[in-house]
C-alpha cells in the first residue's frame, strides 16, 4: 500500500473504469431481457434494430473502459514495481558486509528480479481480478435477486463449496510456492557461482559434476512445479463445476417458473447470461489463489532482508567531519565475527600519529585485515573505540567518514564497467591531472594503450584484465583525490618484483603527510612503514621500527624469515 500510495490518481481512475466496464457488462443481460420481452415477442422490426444497437455502443463503452483499467493498472503496478526494486536495492546496501556474507548472492538476486515481479503481477493483475471477481458477484447475485429470489439463492448454495475448496488450496499452496521460490533462489545461485567460477570449474575439469549438480536442482524444481500445477488444476476443475451445476439447477427451476408464469422467458435468458458473466470469475478465482499465494510468499521472502535492521548506520547524534588531520587510535579494542564465539581482535590498543605510516605484521589469522576493516566501519567494534581525529568512528557520519579514507583491497574487487567508471567510484569529481596522477602512482599507465582507453570496459569482475593489472587499478582508485587516511591491505600481492619496486618508490611519496595503515604480507613493503606493529592472538605484542623489531623480537624475525625463505625459493626454482 505505501508503495501504491503515490499513484492513488492512478487507482482512481483505474477503479472507476473497473467499476464503469462491470455497470456496461452487467447491463447487457437487462437489455437482451427487453428485447426479448419487448420487440421479438411482440413482432416490433423497427424497435429491435434500436435497442440492437443500443448493445453496440454497450459493448463499444465496455471494451473502451477496459482499455483504460489495464492500461492505468499497468502504469500503477510498474511504477510501484520500480520503486519497490529500487527500495530494495538501496537497503541492500545499506546494510552492514556480515549480512552479505551469511546470505547466498543468487537468494538476493532471486528476490530483487522474480520476488518483486510476482508482487507487481499480483497487484497488477491478480488482485484486479480478485476485486473484480468480489464486486462481480455483489452486482450479479444483487440482480438475479431482483430478476428471481428462489433461483438467486439456489445460484448461492452451488457457490458456497467455494470457501471450503479455497481453504484446501491455500494450505496446500502456500507450502508448494514457498519450497518453489527458494528452489528457484538456489538454482540462480549455483548458475552465478558458475558464471563466476568458469575458471576454477573449468581448470579442475568439474564441468561435469557442476552439470549433474544443477540438474538435480532443475529436476527437483520440475517435480516441486508439476505440483502446483496439480494443485491448481484440481481447484480449477472444482471450481469450474459449481457454474455448471448451478446452470443446470436454473434451467429446471427456471423453466417451471416460465411454465407456471412466474418468470418470463426474457427474465430467464437474463438470468443464464449472469449465470455466463460468473463462469469465467470463477475460473479465475483458482489462477487468482495462486497468485495470491505466491504473491504472499513473495512478501515474506521480501520482508526478510527489508526487516533486516541495519546494524552500521549514522547515529542520532553523528556529525560530519569537515577537516581531517588522520590521528588513529584503536582504544581496547574487541571483535569477532557474527555467530562466532572466537575473538579476532580483544584488547587492541594501537596509536597512529596524523602522517605516519603503521605496517601491521602477524601470522595469518592474526586480525591484521579485521583490524584495517575497522576503519571505514565495513564491520564494528564489540567492544573499545576506534577514534580518527580523537572523535569515535561511529560519532561521524558515515558517508563523510568514509570520504576521508582511501581503501585498497587484497582481493582487487572491479565492476563491469569502464576504467574511468572504476577509478572514480565513490568520487565522481575529479580532475584529469588527479586520475593522471594516481594512475602514475599505481604504475597503471597500461590503460592508455587499452582499445578505448579509460573509456573500455574491463568486464564482470575485471576479469578481461590480469591479476596485476585489476590491482593497480583499485590501487589507483584508492589514493584518488589524496585522501587524507589511506587503509592498504597487501597491496601489491599481485604485481611483479619490478613493478612492485616502482610502486613502492610513488607510494612513499603519496604516503609523505598522509596517515597510512599497511597490512603487510611481503616484507619488502615494510619500506613504506614508520613503525611496525607485530600482532599475535588478536593483540600488539610489539610496536616499533623494522630494525628494532628485527633486533628484538625473536617473533618479528621468525615470520619475516619465514617470508624471505619462501620468496628465496620461489626465486629458486623460478
């Protein structure tokens, strides 16, 4: 109803053309009765050729108005439809990274497309009818009550199955449409698991267990089908007998009241064509239940991410953060990940000076990308503060927290979209010596020789580029507009022992006045850093120097050790 709500101008006109088509169709019988009654029985030639063509333009007015409820019904049930979709979308991102991480992508992606079109086609159609069906009956049985009370109220007791054959459907129903539309978000799972992980499947030579995998989906999602289909043709078959049943009842009992004179042969020709005008009402009413509960099931389907509360949003009270120096602090901090008992991060404490750049050291699992995705606040603190610029992260606004940091993934994530498009996601307003610039700082010069440039689309996930290549690219993004934090995790993973050097030398220079927080898992990076902090079992063990630690801390120079071996092999057979 809210979204319906804007366009009440549109069900106005929509229920009175639905409201004026009924009054035309419902007219037809009254008419025939008097032609019947009137011209034929008294042999009137002239007075039959009028009140013929009184039924044309009855039945021109009708198929008029009908045009005007669909096409109004339509507009409405879209625009509703588009707005709802667009809701959707936005408090998907609204909502926090652990809500998409315990949700199937192809389960969201099920209910943004298909969910919300079964809403609108209910709304734009089913419920039409549903009314149509309700006031169709009101005005008919109100009519056959004028026309013959006894053959009224046999009309009603044919109808009255209709409640209990209703009732069965539905609880039979609702199950067979929830199982279906979570089969459906299943199988759209597994196939954008595909499309995204051809080259894993591919490599591994799964083609074939993939194969067979989805078509246990397909087949069980045929099975759950033909049982909705049998559902719904046995309420059909149901439903289609009481007219029947109710024709025959009238013609008996219509013909002795003919016979006897109580009903004129016009007054039961009229009272059959109402009998007609509720065939195909009750026809629906099987399709229109279906609907409905698929339609309901939608809802719920739909209520389930909407009622979804976001758990980072702006506070009250938060305030935008007009200058930002980049003062860090993590004040005992405490972290673990939704359903988990485990601590990732408990008693964190770590100070980083407006300027300075912090590389973060440990074993893997340790809580170094945890740590670096505090900041931005993708996740938030279970216990202890994050504070940048002495004020809690949670205290500024979201968009103007998050305008002030720079952010480089491990994992370069890209959009099927243009370079261009890619870099300046999250700040549209740059200058070209800015995109020049940071593409000279990311070694990224590879794109001018790309077709069309910074105007060539790099494809779904970015996968028409090389490794190296998709994380320069989000490097470059990331210290576009000079922000005044930048938040690298492992950064030049990708890149060759070449470019990673050139890389390195432009960073240090970028990082010269900017606050800086390193995940590091390549020593060499370690140049870029002022100080060094060394995290083991979710806490600072040691905060220092590259060369103090390495002096020092018996931890420190194990694992970096550890590192210079491996790239000393990998040196070796390479």
């Amino acid at each position: 109803m809210p979204y319906l709500r804007p366009y009440a101008w549109l069900v106005v006109i929509f229920g009175a053309s639905q409201l004026g088509s009924l009054a035309a169709a419902a007219s037809i019988p009254k008419v025939i009765q008097y032609i019947i009654d009137g011209p034929i029985t008294h042999g009137q030639l002239g007075r039959l050729v009028e009140t013929a063509g009184l039924l044309v333009l009855i039945g021109a007015l009708e198929f008029v108005l009908i045009v005007i409820r669909r096409h109004f019904a339509g507009v409405a049930a879209h625009s509703m439809e588009t707005d709802l979709r667009n809701d959707f979308y936005a408090h998907l991102q609204s909502l926090q990274v652990s809500f998409h991480d315990q949700w199937q992508s192809g389960q969201l992606l099920s209910r943004a497309i298909a969910d919300i079109g079964t809403v609108r086609r209910f709304v734009g159609f089913g419920l039409i009818w549903f009314l149509q069906t309700v006031v169709t009956f009101v005005v008919v049985l109100v009519l056959m009550l004028q026309l013959d009370w006894q053959l009224a109220l046999v009309v009603v007791l044919c109808m009255t199955p209709i409640a209990i054959f209703s009732n069965v459907f539905h609880d039979k129903y609702k199950v067979i449409a929830r199982r279906l539309q979570d089969l459906s978000g299943d199988m759209t799972t597994t196939i954008e698991e595909m499309a995204t992980g051809v080259r894993i499947i591919k490599a591994f030579g799964r083609m074939p267990l993939m194969q067979a995998r989805f078509e246990d989906q397909a087949r069980l999602l045929r099975a759950t089908s033909l049982g909705g289909i049998k559902a719904r043709a046995e309420v059909w078959t149901e439903l289609n007998f009481l007219p029947n049943l109710s024709l025959v009842a009238v013609l008996l009992l219509g013909g002795l009241n003919v016979v006897q004179g109580r009903l004129t042969i016009g007054g039961l020709v009229a009272f059959m064509n109402y009998i007609f005008m509720l065939a195909w009402p009750m026809d629906a009413i099987g399709w229109v239940l279906s609907m409905s509960e698929e339609c309901q099931t939608a809802s719920q389907r739909l209520n389930e991410v909407l009622d979804s509360r976001p758990e980072i949003a702006d506070r009250p009270r938060a305030r935008a953060l007009e200058r930002c120096t980049g003062s860090l602090e993590f004040r005992g901090v405490g972290f673990r990940y939704p359903k988990s008992d485990q601590w990732v991060l408990r008693d964190f404490n770590l100070v980083v000076e407006p300027g300075e750049t912090v590389g973060l050291v440990g074993r893997t699992g340790s809580g170094k990308t945890t740590l670096a995705y505090l900041v931005p606040r993708l996740y938030d603190v279970d216990e202890g503060n994050v504070f940048l610029d002495g004020v809690d992260v949670r205290d500024i606004l979201l968009r103007s927290l998050r305008s002030h940091i720079g952010f480089a993934f491990e994992d370069p994530i890209l959009f099927s979209a243009s370079v261009h498009e890619n870099l300046v996601m999250g700040r549209p307003v740059v200058s070209d010596e800015e995109l020049k610039r940071a593409i000279d700082v990311a070694q990224a010069g590879f794109v001018w020789d790309l077709p069309w440039g910074l105007e060539t689309r790099v494809g779904e996930q970015g996968y028409t580029l090389s490794g190296g290549q998709r994380q320069r690219l989000a490097l470059a993004r990331a210290v576009l507009g000079t922000p005044p934090v930048l938040v690298l995790d492992d950064p030049l993973s990708s890149v060759d022992v070449h470019t990673e050097a050139v890389i390195e030398q432009s960073l240090a220079r970028v990082l010269e006045g900017v606050t800086g927080l390193l995940v590091v898992h390549r020593p060499s990076t370690l140049a870029l850093a002022d100080r060094v902090a060394l995290i083991d079992g979710g806490t600072v063990v040691k905060v220092g120097t590259h060369a103090e630690l390495m002096r020092s801390n018996d931890l420190y120079r194990a694992l970096l050790s550890q590192e210079y071996d491996a790239r000393a092999q990998e040196g070796a057979l390479a």
